[in-house]
C-alpha cells in the first residue's frame, strides 16, 4: 500500500485547500471503502449521471437516502427479523450498510427510484447561469460613444 504526503499542496495551493483535502480522504478512504452493496456509476452524458446500487432484500422503507455538504450518502438498515431461520446456505447478504459518495458542486439528486432490486439514484450537474462562459462582443456602439467620451473629459 502507498500512502502520499499532501501536505506540499496545502502549503502552494490557495484557495484550492478543498481539493487537496478531498484528494487526501480520497487516498485514505478507498482502502475502507465497503464494497457491499455492489453499485455501478455511469455518465450519461456531460451533465447527467446515475448510481445505480444492488440492494436486493431491501425495501424503500429499510433505506434513507440523505445529500448534505456535497456528500451523498446512502444507507441501508434491516428491521430486526424476529424469526429463526435454519440455513443450508445463505448467499444473500442482509447486512446493514452505509455508504458515501462525494458530490462535486453543483451536483444534485433528481430522483430515486428502487426497481428489480436496484436503487437507481439521478444527478444532475446544474451550473448557474452566472458561472457559464459567455461571449462578449466587440465594438462600440454609437449610443454608448458619447458616455464614454464625457466620462473621459469629466475625470
């Protein structure tokens, strides 16, 4: 196992002290990172993302679903099953879980769905308006030019 000293980037980077911390628990959290339940992340297109997580054996009620801080967090909990079971073999796991996912900004969930034993989670990343490149044209039209030639005699 590697471990790496992010401490260099806090000392050279400001302003950027978030990406350097979300690049530090990333290295040191993917180890822990539980990897029940199985899931899946796919892009589908530019701004459009999915999870898709196998919970089979769960139902909506076993399942909380919170997004706080840019951190998504999924997390499955059975209700205490009173019955006695006598297994030959158990393969389906009905263990509680909690898992996380760190959000990029602008990133939110649209909507969940659980379907076949899969809970489908929808993102979407919705930049605002004021953060999108724009165009700025060039050239001075002739209403503004006489504001700007006052405005240079006046200083």
């Amino acid at each position: 196992m590697r471990n790496y000293d992010f401490a260099p980037l806090y000392r050279s980077m400001i302003g950027f002290d978030h990406m350097a911390s979300l690049l530090d628990s990333a290295t040191r959290t993917s180890q822990n990172q539980p990897s029940y339940p199985p899931y899946n992340i796919e892009q589908i297109d530019d701004d459009n993302y999915q999870i898709s997580m196998a919970v089979a054996g769960f139902e909506e009620s076993e399942l909380t679903i919170t997004a706080e801080n840019n951190t998504l967090v999924v997390e499955g909990k059975k209700d205490d099953d009173k019955t006695e079971h006598k297994f030959i073999h158990q393969g389906i796991a009905a263990r509680n879980f909690k898992h996380s996912f760190q959000l990029a900004e602008h990133v939110k969930i649209t909507a969940a769905d659980l379907r076949n034993g899969l809970l489908y989670l929808d993102l979407v990343r919705e930049i605002p308006e004021a953060m999108k490149p724009r165009q700025i044209k060039i050239g001075i039209t002739e209403s503004t030019r006489p504001k700007l030639a006052e405005a240079r005699t006046a200083a």
